[in-house]
C-alpha cells in the first residue's frame, strides 16, 4: 500500500470493480461521449456507484441516457457476482486504504484517556442527570431571552413610538405634507417598522444563546437526549429547542429550526411550533379567563397551553403520515463532538447575519401587512366609525364563518382579523370596539390607528407577561397576580354582555390556534417558501375553526351554554 | 467464538466488529460515509436516558443512532472493555 511520489495516486477497487470502470471508460468512447470537465475514471466511479446527482447532471448531458443505460447494466453484474452495491464497495475499498495510511503512520496510546468531553457527558447524558441538565439549561435560556431582552424591547419601541413619529410629524407638518400621507407614513410605515425592530433585542440574544449551544456541542446532546420523546410526533431531537422558544415568540422559534439538519423535519417543526402558545397569546387568555372564570382562570389558562401541546402533537402525527414523511435525510445519525470552548468573533458573526436576515425578509412582509392595515382602517378615506370602514366591511363579511362557533357578530371578527398582525391585538382592538367610546378626547380614526402603532407597545406587554409565565414554572407561584384578579375592567363587564362562558371558552381555543401572526408567516415564508407559509395558515386555521366548534356545539350538548 | 448478532442487542461497555450492514440503499450509503463499514470495531457507550438512542464510539469519534438503525447493522462480539 505504498504511493510513489509523483506517480498519479489511483485506488484499486479490486479486479471486478475495476474491470466494471474500465468497460464504462471504453463505452465513453464508443458512444462518442464527451465527459466534459469531469475526469473520466472519475465519473465512470461515480456513475457505477449511481450518485443521484451525477447521475441527473448526466442525464442532461448528450448521449448521456445511453451512458446511464451502460452504468446501470455494469452496476449490477458486480451486485449479482459481489452481493454488494457499488457504492458500499468502493466505501470498503477507500476506508481499508485509509486505515492503512493510519496504521503505518500514528500511533496512538494503547490507553484510552478519559477526555473532559467523557466527564462532562457523564453528567449531561447520564441516565437520571440527563433530563433534568437538559431542562434546566431550556429554562434558563428561555428566561434570559424573554427577560433580558425585554429592557431594550422597551427602549427600541419607546424610541420608534416617540420620538422618531413625533420628529416624522413635525417634519411633514413643516412640508405641508397632506393629512392621508401623515397619516399612512406615521400609523402604517413607522408602526410597521417598529413591529419588525422590537423583535431584534430578542432574536440577537436568541442566536446568541443557540451558536453558544451550536458550537459548544451541548446541541448534539440535547438532541440525544430528547431524541426518543420528540420521536413520538414524527420529530428530531433537535426539534425541542425551537418548541420551547415558542413559547416566548414563535417568530425566533422557527429561526431556532435553522440548527436542525433535516429540511423535512426543519419544516414539521415550524408548522408545530405556532401552535406552542406564545406569550402575544397570553394578554387575551387573561382577560377572558378574568372576565368570565373568575378563580379558575389559572386552570382555563394552563388548559389552553396544554390544548395547544396536545394539537400539536396530533398535527405532528398526521403530517408525518401525509404530506411530510419521513424520508432517509431524517434517520437519526448523529455525531457527538467533542466539547470546545465557542470562539466569541464566530457567535457574534452568527447572532449577528441570522438577525440581519430576519430584519430584511421577515421584516418586508410585516411591513406590507402594517401598511394594508393602515389602508383598511383608514379607507374609504375620511372614516370616523371603525364599522364604515373597510377593515369594518371586511370583518362584517367574515363574521358569519364565527357562528356556529358562538361569536358571529363583527366586532369578534374585526378582533380576530387584526389579531393576524400579532394576536395580544385581539384585546385592545375590542376594547377598543367595546369600550372605545369612553376615551374622548381622542377622535376614532386617531385611537384605532393608535391601535396599531401599539403593536409594539403590546409586544412589551407581552414579554413582561411571559416573565409572569416564566415565575409560574416555580411551584407556588400564581400566574395571574393579585392586582389583575380584583380588578374588574369596563372591558370585561362589555364582555360579558356579548359573550357567555361556553362562547368565550370556544374564542380562547380558536385564538390559541388560529393562523399564526403575519411576523410568524413572515418567517416561515422566508424560510421554507410561500407555499408553506400558506399551508401553516390554512391548517391551523381550519384546525382552529373545528376545535371551536367542537368546543362551543359539544358545550351545548353537553348543557353547558 | 460468538454468533453474529445486530448492534441495538449490545450492552453499554461491549465491543464489536462490524460483520454486515443492511437497510435500504441511501441508510447504507449514509452509514459508509459514517464511516461504518465491514471490519470496523465499534464500542458502545451509553444509552439515552429514555432508553434510545443509543451512543457508540467508532473511528475514534463519538456516534448516536437510533436502535432501529442500529439493528441493520451485524456486528461480531469481542468482548467487554473494562477501561470505564
């Protein structure tokens, strides 16, 4: 197994093979087929072993159907004389050359060492250790991205809401530029920005935290310890990061996905994770659940997180049957490195592109939704009821598909519409409709579009309520605080008037699972494509439409409303 | 010695020659880039602490599968390694 030096290195793949590659040279020639810029003994290899993208470049090319033709013929006489596929022998062949050049040229300590990897596995893999380190680690990143991000979402919002508007108006006023321009300028195109820029405190500590794990090598740990639970759904282990994150925001938990190999499980897992109830939900679960549950909105609130794990897993099982199985790129073969102290240039370079990525694709989509929004509610131009307008028509024409789900009037279908431009909506936005009129020294053009300028302002609201949610994952500690309990707001007086337990129960389970928000679509669009991004809106929504109608019909069987 | 057996049989500590590999093609392909091919000796490690996958130590890195891949793969036993 010795090489001369200069002489052309050529493994020997054994009489048979060789004999194989040598027939399919001369067939290059015989057929008058031109190899192109490919080494002839090179791609007859190839070919022989029936590499699938050789093959399709070969096809491609002239004459080369019949070179295909050739190959396949020659593959299997050596699999009728050696049993095996090409492609396994040359493997054999190429590792038995390998471990000769190993053996002759190291040596290796006839005692292995027990590395600092082997003791930190020990604990993170170890049979009871394992579980509870994984959690933990979940737990605590999950708390530093919703908690340390939300002082500097905060910052940027109140930044984008005050002073950059204010100096935006004032700066239209002096051009005497037209009222409608002001208008669309301010509520919709700053607003809108401000939708994108408050998620990028969050996403940037996210990819922090992620290339941390990525390039450490816990990841791969991770991975195997969760593989056997997520494997019920149709998942990888590495599936259990982006689903915990979406808890908090699923928009970063379908960037999360990024770290999985996988393109079919990448996608499973972004079309699951919306249905982890993320923390834009919770504002909405909380009025309702005061509003109408009194002391036992806690269990109605922990009953909706649990619906939507319980969802996604049967979602989980239908689309591994149906339109994602699983294919050979999903089987589980997954290296454990060795552990590495993670280089900070690198994971700030990452934190950094994947942000930057997110900002330009996601954010475009946001904004195009903030600004149809804006003209919604602003046309035809001069409206001063929110009804007359065409946000008004639109969810008066929609309303009547909430019926038989108990909720068929047009304030409920206006909520849930502007609730598709992130879901904490749904409650200012009826409170708006319900309440509005209380607030007056503000005309109703000015206090709906003010709506949405707080799309920024309830994310806030949102983050600090998910650190409510993150407290209640220490035991003892309430979900809803004392204050909230008491306080019984006009809104929820208006709710009662226009919603029984039975419908408000069946609103809370389609506002769980109905389309996700357009940042959240944004995402997935990017990500794996429009048609995608279609397909997770039109099953949650569909999904969402029957679990309500089971909700509020079987509630009437049942007596209930 | 020993009766082939598949690899997903063996015990944390014990150790194998690699004899046969089965499954489809594109499973095969994967495991020869793997570097799991005939003649390979592989050490098992550790199970998941729900039980799968399970770890193994071959080609001196380290190498999670899921038992269900793990059984396409014939292994011949060498005995237990004592070193931890």
């Amino acid at each position: 197994m010795t090489v001369a030096s200069r002489e052309i290195f050529r493994l020997d793949y054994g009489g048979k093979l060789e004999r194989q590659i040598a027939s399919l040279m001369a067939a290059f020639e015989e057929i008058q087929f031109d190899t192109g810029r490919y080494p002839k003994r090179w791609l007859a290899i190839k070919l022989l072993e029936a590499d699938p993208d050789i093959l399709a470049r070969v096809q491609a090319m002239p004459n080369g159907e019949q070179v295909i033709a050739r190959a396949q013929q020659g593959a299997e006489h050596i699999k009728s004389m050696l049993g095996d596929e090409v492609d396994l022998i040359t493997a054999d062949h190429r590792y038995g050359f390998i471990n000769g050049v190993v053996r002759q040229s190291l040596h290796r300590p006839l005692i292995d060492r027990i590395t600092l990897t082997d003791r930190i596995d020990n604990i993170v893999t170890h049979k009871w250790l394992g579980l509870p380190v994984f959690f933990a680690v979940m737990y605590i990143i999950f708390r530093l991205v919703i908690d340390v991000s939300s002082p500097f979402l905060d910052w940027t919002d109140a930044l984008i809401t005050g002073p950059i508007s204010r100096w935006l108006s004032a700066l239209l006023n002096l051009m005497l530029a037209p009222s409608w321009l002001r208008s669309l300028l301010v509520d919709g195109i700053v607003a809108g920005v401000g939708g994108v820029l408050v998620f990028v405190p969050g996403l940037l500590i996210l990819y922090f935290f992620l290339a941390l794990l990525e390039d450490s090598g816990y990841m791969s740990r991770a991975a195997f310890v969760m593989d056997r639970f997520m494997r019920v759904v149709g998942l990888h282990g590495k599936s259990f990061i982006p689903m915990i994150l979406g808890f908090g925001c699923a928009v970063p938990a379908v960037y999360a996905t990024r770290t999985i190999a996988s393109r079919r499980d990448r996608i499973l897992t972004a079309l699951l994770v919306p249905l982890m109830s993320c923390s834009a939900r919770l504002p909405v679960y909380v009025v309702f659940g005061l509003a109408f549950f009194g002391s036992r909105a806690g269990t109605v609130i922990w009953a909706m997180y649990a619906l939507g794990i319980v969802v996604a897993m049967l979602a989980g099982m239908v689309f591994t049957r149906t339109i994602l199985k699983p294919d050979v790129s999903s089987a589980f073969v997954l290296e454990l490195p060795p552990y590495r102290q993670p280089a900070l240039k690198s994971v700030l370079i990452h934190m950094w592109e994947n942000t930057r990525e997110f900002i330009r694709k996601a954010g475009t989509t946001i904004l195009a939704a903030s600004v149809i929004m804006w003209i919604l509610l602003n046309l035809p131009w001069g409206v001063t009821n929110q009804r007359d307008s065409y946000f008004g028509k639109v969810s008066g024409a929609i309303s009547p598909i909430f019926a038989p789900l108990g909720f068929g009037n047009w304030e409920t279908g206006g909520a849930l519409v502007s609730g598709f431009m992130a879901k904490e909506i749904v409650v200012s936005t009826m409170s708006q409709i319900y309440v509005g009129g209380a607030n007056a020294q503000v005309t109703e053009p000015t206090t709906v579009t003010e709506d949405l300028v707080g799309i920024g302002k309830g994310f806030v609201d949102a983050v600090v309520q998910s650190a409510k949610i993150a407290a209640d994952i220490i035991p003892g500690v309430h979900l809803v605080d004392e204050n909230a309990a008491s306080e019984d707001t006009a809104l929820s007086t208006e709710l009662r008037d226009h919603f029984t337990p039975l419908s408000a129960a069946s609103l809370l389970v389609f506002v769980l699972l109905y389309v996700p928000c357009v940042a959240t679509l944004g995402a997935i669009k990017q990500e794996f494509g429009s048609s995608w991004a279609v397909t997770s809106a039109v099953y949650q929504t569909v999904v969402a439409w029957i679990a309500a109608f089971v909700v509020y019909q079987g509630g009437h069987l049942l007596g209930l409303g | 010695m020993t009766e082939p057996t598949q690899l997903h049989l063996l015990r944390p500590g014990q150790k194998a020659t690699i004899t046969r590999i089965g499954g489809n093609t594109a499973l095969r392909r994967r495991f020869a880039e793997m570097g799991i091919v005939r003649g390979e000796t592989i050490l098992i490690e550790r199970h998941a602490p729900l039980g799968d996958p399970v770890e193994y130590f071959i080609k001196g890195y380290h190498l999670a599968l899921r038992k269900e891949e793990a059984a396409q793969i014939e292994v011949l036993l060498l005995g237990v390694d004592h070193h931890g």
